[in-house]
C-alpha cells in the first residue's frame, strides 16, 4: 500500500483488500436475531430459517449482473448504480410475488477507483436494500477492468407467481406506466436537439438511474390469488410479452393505446408541450426497458368483478392493456379491426 | 444474429441470448421435488423450503467471484474454470461446517466466445455442484470483456462454527495438505527449469486448476462439536491463520515441521528424488493458497483423548500444527526454544 499524496483523493488499492472490507461492511449493519452472522464476519452469512421465514413456504433466489460497460447510462452517480444492482434483482423478486428478505453482493472494482466513489456505491446498495426491508448480509470484493457489481437476492413465498399461467381470455395488465426510463435515455443521447422542459429531464433521468422495483405491488398481486402469470418488464414490454407467450403457450392482442406512456409526474412536468409523436411513444414503451414495472394476466372474470378490480386498483397504479389469445395467433398490436405484429425488439447481451 | 461459417466454431453470439441460456439451463436439471423452478424457468428459482433444509436451524450464504485475468492460471481447462466457481464457493460452506444445497451462477462471458468454451465450463460447474449434492438452480449472462464467473451458494446448519471462538491452549489443525497448488504454479511459471516427474506435475496442477473443498470433513468436524473455531484456507495459510488470530482475538504458534506439505501422491509419484528445499516449503504451505484446506482449532482436553482423536483422524487427514496462545505472542513459528514471527504474505486483491 503506497502513501496518499493527497486526502482528498484516497484510492481503495491504499486502504487494502482488509480494510476496505471492514469499510465496507460496517455499512451493512443487520437485525442480529435474524442475520446471526453478516457481511465481513465469517466465510458465510447465517439466517435463522424460523425468524426470517415467517411461516412461508418457498425461497426464491435470483442473481443478475450489472457492469460500467454495458448497463450504466452517462451520467449515471456511483450511489444510483448500487441502487440499480440491488433493483435489478428486487425486480426479479417482484415478479415472483416473494418478499425479499437477504442480498449479497460481489463487487469487482478497478484498483485506481477513489474511496469516495466506492464509499456512494456502498450507500446506493444499502439504501435500496433497506428501502424493500432486505439485509445485505454478505459479498465478494474482487480486483477488475471495470466496475462490476453482481447481486443476489433470496425472498420468501407462499405462492410464488410463474410464467406459465396465463390462459386464453385472460387479460394483460401491467403496473405503473412505461417509457419513462428510455424518456431519460433519449434525453442523454440526443441532449439539447431534444426540445424537453428541465423537470421532465430531471425526472426522466432518475427513471433511468434509480429505477424503483415493484416489490409491494408483486406480494399485493401474488396475495390477491388472481395473477395468472407475471414477470418483470426490465427488458422491454415487447420481449417481456414474448417470454411471458412462450412460458405460458400463448398470444397476445395488444391495445396500444391503453399502454400507460410516461408517468404523471412527467406528463403533468410538461404541460402542454406534450407532444408524444415526437418521442415515439412505441419505442419507449415497448422496445426500450428500465421502468422496472410487472407485467402479468388476471382471469377475465376477475376484473369483470368491480369491486376486486377497485381494490386492486386502489392499492396501485395498473393498467388493462390487452387480451390473451391462442399461441397461434403470436403477439400482435390491435387498432380497430386492424393486427399488426409486434416486432421483438429490445435489451439483449447475445 | 449472424450466419454461421463453419459448424467447428460456433460462436455464442451466434446462438443468441435466449438461446445460450436454454443451452445452459438444459444442463442444470434439478430435483423438481424440492427446487420446484430451477435456472432458465423464471424470473427466481423456487425452492421447497421444508424439503430443503431438512430439519436445520440456520441458512448460510456465500458469494464469490473468479475471473480469467485474475484468478485463472496459464494451462486451466474451461472445465476446470466452472469447477473452480463453485469449489471456491463450497470451501466457504465447508468452513461453517455446513451442507450446501443450492447453488447460482453469474457468468460475464466476451461475445466472441466459443460456444464450446461455454459448454465446458458449464459443464465444470454442474459436476462440481453435483459431486457435492448442490443443485445449480439459477444464473444470469451478460456480456462482458472477461470471463467472469459469480457464485453464490446456499447451504444448512445447525451449528455453524465461526471464526471467532478460538481459546488459548486449543490446538491448531489442518486437514489434507497444504503447498500443492503452489507447486502447481511454480511448474507453470518455472517450465522446464524445474526438474520434476511427469506425474507430479500432472498432479499439482490439477491441484491448482480443480481445488477439491472439504465438505465433507466440515461437515464431520461441525457435528463433532470438538471445533471451537473454523475458517479455509483458500488465501494461504498465513493469511487465514491471521483472519483467525483477530476473530477470536488469540495468537498462534506453529511448528512448522509439522504442517503437511504437499500430498502423499505428489510424495509418492516422486519417490526418491524429492528434495523440498528446492522448492521453500514454507512458501509453498504459507503463503500461496489455492488448496481448499480448512483450518480449525480443538479444545487441547479433546485431542488428549486418544478415542475422539482417533475417529475423527479415521474419517479424514488432518494434522495438529500449533497451539493457539495469548493475542499479545501474535503468529509466530516455533522451533525448539526460538521464536520467529510470521510474514503475512498471502493472496490479496488490494
């Protein structure tokens, strides 16, 4: 370990592989009855199954990657991508209708990074956890070319919600409203040849940056007994629709217009200055991802029941937004009497 | 997705992301009984608790990542890559002496890898977590610059053994032998300026590409309830006897004679001819790693009795290579009346 020359740039190759550990993990301080051993303590994290359960039936575990190269937008802060590695996988959490209970992260950080921006990492990580009620109890500091930040998240369930499910007749919701992130993406990219009022780029942009997972939403979903099928929208609706058709053995008619475009909050930032055909909105809501919204099928009968559909729509933002048909009819948009197939547009690493 | 040239060299950019991740998870089958959703099924997988943990009161986690720059040495199969993910991992479940179940698996692959590269190196994480009864129910794939392989493993315990407990006057052990990866690596990095049988090269470094963890024997020392403290040695001995020393807040002292240095069928394979003072055994047992060996402490009144002594010495190797003593003495090597204290070198990522 060299000397720092200055004390305002102190890098993580000068504080150790130890130290910054003990760092690290004094951050992640977690409920002792439930998490008997936590991050730094030990060769593993211990739970006490009975204590952090709590009478469910099922774990479920998810992972996912998130890296400087290839997932973080310009202009993205350090303590946003922290947050973003553990949404990333709340989502998936979400999606099963689980509560998320315990994370661990494996960080693999280039030598030359200044402690500060580790130290907001560290932060963005522990508040996104802790905002869903998950303790981060462990994880893995490695030496790399670039900031890689790997999550894994467990959650408990009684009724975990699949893929597979959904039934012809069934209808097609989604939570929350879509476009919002790629809003934020266009605003990056094409800068000031984007005509957009400042508090729509400000909005836009934390869209993107600091997306919120479903998590209350997905266990209020799973809890109703009414979803067919759910998964997360992470990558796009389109491709969400094909995953969710392919699990399930079915098609799916679309009504574009029923497809909630960008966030009140955006709408109402921009006032009449609105112009959606500049953006276009299929783009963004479709074949873009971010919004980190859920996307599942309700039996029909369900929803024609309008006091089910009141309290579910009382407790969050959703949205009908199709039907579900035979496989053999694909995935289509429907204008009138007019289909029109979906192209498979979206976020792929392959 | 571009056409393929030749049927020799297919690309897993060529086969798509959906593709890969069928290829892969097709290799993962599970035990559908307890993991009711396993990898490439969903946005989680979906264990049966009760199933699972089979009457065990606690949860242990652990995550771990490797890389190609940094932890890949020159010769290493792909195989013996996806083989080393989750030994790494597994050595840290057996270091709380506990049973592995559940494992996943992050894998940042570069775009113009092989798609027999990939199979191999699945094909090295499947056999590993099955030789140990661990299902790989999940993962992720993104594209990176390296090859990087995240772990995280699950496991049950009724009686995790800590780093923390060890007292004064326990003794110190270690199971298998130590200095065979490191001789591995020396044969790599000397070539043909180190003399040594082809046989002994062969196996060091399989020593060093496909680490064996000491599951079972963590398990075994658990349940004994002789252990008052626990760790691997993944990182050198030096280092962990450190870790060691500062959780339970205790100094060692080793004899040196005493630590096993490199296995009876390296020994054997080099009948005659073996002269460890070529080689600084105390490098080789020290301060290189990469022998999943665990080191443990036992109260002294145990192993003076011969009976326990004896089974636990009849269910694997280990040896007794110091004592523990006051923290103030620190790690010190013993031999006949002299002191000398011992470098803390060791594999670190900062």
């Amino acid at each position: 370990m060299g000397q720092s020359h200055t004390e305002v740039k102190k890098l993580i190759e000068e504080l150790g592989e130890i130290g910054l550990i003990e760092r690290i993990s004094k951050k992640f301080l977690v409920d002792k009855q439930t998490v008997t051993v936590g991050a730094g303590e030990d060769d593993c994290a211990v739970i006490d199954i009975a204590k952090a359960k709590a009478g469910h039936k099922y774990l479920v575990v998810t992972t996912d990657t998130l890296q400087e190269s290839t997932h973080f937008p310009t202009g993205i802060s350090p303590f946003q991508m922290g947050w973003s590695a553990v949404a990333v996988n709340l989502s998936d959490i979400a999606a099963m209708g689980a509560h998320p209970f315990a994370f661990t992260i494996a960080m693999g950080i280039p030598a030359h990074t200044e402690t500060v921006f580790v130290d907001e990492v560290v932060e963005g990580i522990e508040k996104c956890a802790s905002a869903y009620n998950t303790a981060v109890v462990g994880g893995d500091i490695t030496k790399s070319r670039e900031l890689i930040l790997t999550g894994t998240c467990l959650g408990f369930a009684d009724n975990p919600v699949r893929r597979a499910g959904a039934k012809v007749g069934d209808l097609i919701c989604v939570t929350g409203s879509l476009g919002n992130a790629a809003l934020g993406m266009n605003i990056i990219k094409k800068g000031t040849k984007l005509k957009v009022p400042e508090r729509v780029k400000e909005v836009a942009k934390k869209a993107l940056f600091q997306p919120v997972p479903r998590v209350k939403e997905g266990v209020i979903l799973a809890d109703s007994g009414l979803v067919t099928a759910m998964i997360d929208i992470s990558d796009g609706l389109a491709l969400s629709l094909a995953e969710l058709a392919k699990s399930s053995n079915v098609g799916f008619e679309i009504y574009e217009d029923k497809v909630p475009v960008l966030s009140e909050e955006i709408r109402s930032a921009w006032e009449g200055d609105l112009d959606l055909s500049m953006l276009d909105p299929r783009e963004l809501a479709f074949y873009f991802g971010g919004d980190y919204e859920l996307l599942f099928t309700v039996g029909a009968k369900t929803l024609e029941n309008e006091g089910l559909m009141k309290r579910m729509q009382k407790e969050m933002k959703m949205s009908i937004i199709g039907t579900v048909v035979p496989s053999g009819e694909g995935i289509y948009f429907k204008k009138g009497d007019k289909k029109e197939k979906m192209s498979m547009k979206g976020y792929r690493h392959f």
